[in-house]
C-alpha cells in the first residue's frame, strides 16, 4: 500500500503542468479563479488550445488521436487543469459522445465526427432529459419514425446544458413503442442547424442562461446519423455511465475552491473566528476523505478491478462537497453576498454608482450567492442523490 | 499509488480472523463479561492466543527479536481484531508501547525490553490520561524527582490505563510525568517507564463501557526509569500509532455492523414484506456505507501518513480522526436505529459493536479536539496531493 505516485507520474505531472500553465490565457484564468462569468468565446478558445494539442478528447484512446492516457494520468491531468484556473471541459462532446461513437459508430462515423470533437470547433448538446422523463429516463417519448432513408423527428429535450452554442445534438429518441421502454430507444446524432430545431432558453435561479429546451418539429435526420443499431440505445447510454466514473466527484475542483473559501475568509474577516473556521476544518476533512475514496477507486480501475459499490458513491459525496463550499463563501461573505448585480459577474466591473464600490460588500461577493443557488442542481443532475442511494443500497442487498 | 494487499498481509489477515472465528465469538465475549465482574474482562486468554499466533512482537526491530513489521501489517490486525471485538491491549502495547520504544528509547533500554515484548514475556502499555487534561496531551500533572540515589520517582495519578490480565506478563508503564514548569508547559514533559511490579504503584481495575478492562494507576514515588527527555513529540507520535491503530479497528467494527444490519433487514418482515424493501431504510444503508468507505479511507490515509515528518503526520491523524470519530457515531447510531428494539438489548452483538465504537471516539482525542487539531493545522492548500 502506497500513497506515493510513481517518477513516471510525477513527470507527467510536471509536462502537464508546464504545458498548462504557458498555455492557458491569464484572461480566462482569471476568470475561473474569481468564479466570474465564462462565455462561449473563453470556453471555445481554450477547447481549441486543448484540441491543437490533442488533449481536449484527453481520455480517447490513441486509436483515435488521443493521448491514451491511463486512469491516473487522467486524473493528473484533470487536477493540474483546475489547479491553474483552466475552465471545465464541456464534456458532451468530448467525454460523453465521443466514446460511444468510437464503441458503437462507423468508420465513416469516426472520420465524419470525431475530428471536429477533438479540435473543439464542433460544439456538442446532450438530448437526454425531456419534461416527462428525468429519473425515469427510459420513458423518453421523443418519437423518431424511419422514413426511407432519414428519421423523421417529433418532440421535446430539456435541461439542455449550453445548447444554445450547439453545433450538434446526440438524442435518445424513441424508435419503438410496442416493446419495454428500454428496447425502444435509438442513439441519434442531430445537426442543430436542421429546419425544425428550436432551442428556447431556461432561466435558473441565479438569473444565468445555461440549460435550454430543445424542440424537434419534423426534423428530418439522415439514417447515417444513427449510432449503432435501432432500438439499441439504451445500451450506450448505460454504457457512458460506466465510464469516468471518479471525474464526476470534481475532487480537484473541491481542493481549489477550499482555497478560495480560506481566501474569502480571510478577506472577510472570519478566517480566525473560531466558529466559522471550524466549518472550514470540517470541509477540509471532508475534502481529504474523498480525495482518498477518488484514489482508492481510480487505482482499483487501473488494475482492472470493479468498484460499483465504493465509486457510486463519488457522486453523491461530491455534490454535496461542491454545494457545502458555494455556501460557506456565501456564508463568508455575509450580508455583502446580498446584493444581485448582474454585470458584476463580469470581469472588470467597476459600480462607479456606489459609493464604497460594491454595495455592502467586497466586489469579489459578487458571484457567491448566484454560485450557492446554481449547485443545488449537482444533487439533482447526473442521477440525483436519492436514485444514487438506491443504487448504493441494491449492491449491498442484493 | 496502490491500495491493494500484498498476499502476505493477507495472510497475516486470515491468520487472526480464523482464531476469531473459531475462538473468540460473541458468545465467548459475553461469557468474559460476566467471568471478569468488577474488573472488566480478562484479557489474559486473548493475549495468550495472540502470543500464540506471533504477533506480539510485530513492530519489534529484528534486532531485537520480533517481526519487523510496518503500519500496514498493523492496520490489517487492528482491523480483523475491531471486526472480531477483540478485548485485549493489542494496538495499546504492541503497537504504542513497542512503537515508543523502538523509536525514542535509549538503546539500553531497548535491549532490556524489546526482545521480551516481542516473545510475550514483557507487555509496555501507555497510562496517559489524566482528570485535567480531557484530550490534550501536553496537560500533565503527575510529578517526577530525582531521588538522591539518582533514581527516578513517580507521584500521580493516571486513568483509564489499558492494563492486561493477571497473566504472569512482566507489565510496565510509560508514563508521562513533569520534571518542572506548568501542567501544560511543552518542555519539562518527560516520559519514564515505571514497572506495574514497582514500590508505590497502585493498580485499581474496572470495565469501560465496551466491557474491556481499563485501571487507574496510583503512583506515590514509584521509581521509574527515564525513557525520552523532550517526551512531548515521542507522546504524540505514540498517539499517532494509536489513532491510527483505533481507526483500523473501528473500520473492522464497522464493516461487521454493516453485515449484521444488512443480513437484518434482508430477514426481518413487518407488514408482509422483509423492511429491506422500505426506502427510507435502504437510504439510511446508503447513508452508512458512505461513512464506512469515507473511514476506510481515512483509515488507509492514516496509517500510511504515520511515516510522515510530524508537522504532516498530526496534520494528518487529526483529520482521520475527525473522519473516524463522525462515521463511528453514525454507523454505530443507525445500526442500532435499523435493527429497531433489539438493537438495544445486551443480548444482541450490534450494540457492543456499538460502545466498542463509543469508546474508540473518546479515545485518544475525540472528534471535536481533533476539529480543533485541523483547525490550528490548516494551511492555504490541503488534499492527498498537495
């Protein structure tokens, strides 16, 4: 037993950590490490930094132009990027498309897609949830009826995560109603720029514009867009959930912002009050204890054991962690959390109207309570916490 | 980075949980209860099996006669003995009292004690605690004075002492005591070694809650023999040895409450169906088995930081402890809680599990000392990798 990484690691660490700090724009940096707000134009522009490197489909196999990193090395690299300030990678098209086009695609598939996923120049919106199947994802109703040799499209997708930049949309799409709803469900590749496809915003709680609907009125979709084989899946969409399983605990995000947490504290004030700072000590345990389990899980992943009970609960416990440290930075921030301004997400606001700068409080307050609001989704999103629990507890059952 | 066991710890494993399982049962337990009255178990049988086994001497050097093992050997021990319920001073001699001894004594002492700790002769267990002190190990009262003859004497008072049995074991003391200066000055803290056989010490015994035995020792000029000078960073790291040892064994109490309460719910029916089917219930099992893999994780991070340089290494401990001590009181609550009237009957395993667990809390530092610990020790950065 080891907690030590070997030479070999530690030099990867340091060439991608070399490589992501000379890379990486200030601009944008800057940005992730004061949580001010990113748009299209950032998120693209470091995609296409990775993409020219080959590192933006970091966990592709090198059969398909990725690095063919292993499961640490992955994690290495995920944790150096958030340690820099780089912002998450949108995972649609490179983490989560990506893989079941290589499984179950064509070669004219690969060659047609998977280039412009890579480069970044291809954004990618998921199309799974719709308004009457969210836990129960097996009931889409989306309907996709062949017609010689295209699909023809009718319904609705929701929670649409920045689907209004997509370029492309994969779909669950419902190509058989006479069966089980799992052997219904076809994997369809839609271009968003089809006649047909509406994309209307949903503003979250926080005022920002994330998520979306997606309204799919005849949309005709050529048959080479399917993935795989009708009806089949539900079968990639499990598959995808096999995959990456550690990633969704963002425990290298969680050691960041438990910094920025100790930062804000500082600044205001409550960084030495006993109360306040053991909350602080409290996360930090918490933080700790699930850095091990992502470890524990990762190793036994490397040496190709399974670890379905111990990684479910990685989503679980990092969700709750990303929520825990959005409040206690509001909770920093006291009364100067309250005010709602806007433009103050945005990098270099000034609020020459105010007197003390910003109303109440420091400007770097600005985002935290928008920030508190918005993770209350990470319990809700990705499997919630209670559908989570029970899949815990049928492993230990049986 | 690994997290496996080599295929000899695995043995060592399966070494004592086979004498668990055949002799050391919860019937077995219980029985001992009873025989030991007032003083709490006897763990003289355990200690006898456990010598028989080999692994008494596990953390002597083999320069000194004994196994020459490392943290991880007694990681898989405490485990297998917190699983078992073993009531016995295992972690208390042959991990702390052995551990001090191998890394702070005088070589003359060592020669004198080590090869008789690792063959079962000889047993050197802690007696730390004090009325004033709650967790803080830096509180000592208890004096020391050099006598005119040059010889060390003791006089105080030291609780809940993880003494043994009545066994013909030469037993012995390490005992923190104050050559000068205030009760919670860092320097004037010495540890000595006192024999339980010395003029002037008084061993009064009695159950703790779990049923094992504990004693107050009374020391009126006992004479001692001095084993560290500066004796507060060798007191911590004996304490680190023993909250990582406790961790281990409470992830071994753990995982056999978890067992149990899984086996409940899958047999207990109420309105026609087995309760396993409740949600409620089967989240409140989610909820446990978070705390038993967030402890074993921490369980594992302690003992592999018990190498580390102190600062990092109590650092460290205080986190596993904090960890620990929250899982410990969870697991130990809800056990009880799923497993509904009988899980608080004396008849029934879960809730000696559960004191066992109580009294691993209040050992050694609780969880809020500990908070306190992490608190003081919090740098700008904190993680596996920093």
């Amino acid at each position: 037993m080891d907690l030590n990484f070997t030479p070999a690691q530690q030099a990867f660490r340091d060439e991608v950590r070399t490589w992501v700090r000379a890379n990486l724009p200030a601009d944008i940096a800057h940005k992730v490490h004061s949580a001010l707000r990113l748009d299209k134009s950032d998120q693209q522009r470091w995609a296409r930094i990775l993409g020219a490197k080959g590192w933006h489909g970091y966990g592709w196999p090198k059969a398909f132009g990725g690095p063919g990193w292993d499961a640490i090395e992955r994690h290495i690299f995920e944790e150096e990027c958030a340690m820099a300030g780089a912002p998450r990678i949108v995972p649609f098209g490179p983490v989560m498309v990506a893989p079941v086009i290589m499984a179950f695609g064509s070669p004219e598939q690969h060659q047609r897609f998977l280039p412009g996923i890579m480069s970044g120049d291809v954004w990618w919106s998921q199309g799974y949830s719709e308004p009457g199947s969210g836990s129960d994802l097996a009931s889409v109703k989306t309907r996709a009826e062949r017609q010689g040799n295209q699909y023809i499209v009718n319904g609705q997708k929701t929670w649409t995560t920045l689907g209004q930049h997509g370029d492309w949309i994969f779909c669950l799409v419902r190509t058989n109603t006479e069966c089980k709803p799992q052997a219904g469900i076809s994997f369809l590749l839609i271009d968003m720029k089809s006649p047909g496809v509406t994309v209307r915003p949903i503003i979250t709680l926080d005022g920002e514009h994330e998520v979306n609907e997606v309204f799919f009125d005849n949309v005709a979709v050529p048959v080479d867009n399917l993935v795989g084989q009708e009806n089949k899946g539900w079968t990639y969409a499990k598959y995808l959930l096999g995959h990456e399983r550690t990633n969704i605990a963002d425990v290298n995000r969680a050691k960041r912002e438990l910094e920025r947490l100790k930062r804000i504290a500082r600044d205001e004030g409550v960084y030495d009050d006993v109360r306040f700072r053991d909350q602080i000590a409290l996360l930090e345990v918490d933080i700790v204890a699930l850095e091990m389990m992502v470890l524990r899980v990762l190793c036994a992943e490397q040496g190709g054991k399974k670890t379905l009970e111990v990684a479910g609960l990685l989503k679980i416990r990092g969700s709750e962690i990303q929520q825990r440290y959005t409040e206690l930075m509001m909770l920093a921030a006291g009364p100067g959390a309250l005010p709602f301004l806007h433009e103050a997400m945005e990098a270099g606001w000034q609020g020459d109207q105010f007197a003390g700068g910003f109303p109440g409080g420091l400007v770097q307050s600005a985002p935290l309570a928008s920030h508190y609001f918005n993770n209350r989704k990470t319990s809700i999103y990705g499997g919630s916490n209670e559908v989570q629990r029970n899949i815990v507890a049928q492993t230990l059952l049986g | 980075m690994d997290f496996d066991f080599t295929s000899e710890q695995e043995q060592l494993r399966d070494l004592v949980a086979r004498w668990v399982q055949k002799d050391y049962g919860f019937e077995h337990r219980r029985g001992l209860i009873k025989a030991g009255g007032g003083q709490g178990i006897d763990p003289g049988t355990a200690w006898q099996a456990l010598g028989e086994l080999g692994l008494l001497g596990l953390a002597v050097p083999a320069d000194f006669d004994g196994m020459d093992m490392g943290p991880v050997e007694a990681m898989v021990v405490m485990e297998e003995l917190g699983r078992g319920l073993v009531a016995a001073p295992y972690a208390a001699a042959a991990l702390m009292g052995a551990g001090l001894l191998r890394d702070h004594a005088p070589q003359v002492v060592q020669q004198a004690w080590l090869p008789r700790v690792a063959d079962g002769s000889a047993r050197i267990v802690p007696a730390l605690q004090e009325r004033a002190a709650r967790h803080r190990l830096n509180v000592v009262n208890t004096q020391a004075h050099l006598g005119a003859d040059g010889v060390w004497q003791i006089t105080g008072t030291k609780n809940l002492v993880p003494v043994g049995g009545n066994d013909g074991v030469t037993e012995a003391y390490v005992v923190p005591a104050r050559t000068h200066g205030a009760a919670d000055a860092s320097d004037g803290l010495v540890l000595f070694l006192v024999e339980a056989s010395a003029p002037g010490v008084k061993v009064q015994s009695h159950p703790l809650q779990d049923g094992s035995r504990a004693a107050e020792v009374t020391f009126a000029a006992a004479p001692a023999t001095l084993l560290v000078h500066d004796g507060l960073a060798a007191l911590e790291h004996m304490a680190d040895i023993g909250i990582a040892a406790s961790c281990a064994e409470a992830v071994g109490a753990m995982d056999s409450l978890m067992a149990l309460t899984v086996d409940y719910l899958n047999t207990r029916k109420q309105f026609g169906v087995v309760i396993a089917s409740f949600q409620a219930l089967r989240h409140r099992l989610a909820d446990m088995k978070m705390q038993l893999e967030l402890a074993r994780s921490m369980s594992y991070y302690a003992t592999l930081k018990l190498t580390a340089p102190a600062p990092e290494r109590r650092r460290a401990l205080a986190q596993a402890k904090v960890q620990l001590g929250q899982s410990m009181r969870f697991v130990g609550q809800q056990a009880i809680q799923l497993h509904g009237g009988i899980g608080v009957t004396d008849e029934y395993a879960a809730a000696h599990y559960f004191k066992r667990l109580t009294c691993l809390e209040l050992t050694l530092g609780d969880t809020l000392h500990h908070l306190g610990e992490v608190s003081a020790r919090m740098q700008d950065s904190a993680g596996v990798v920093a």
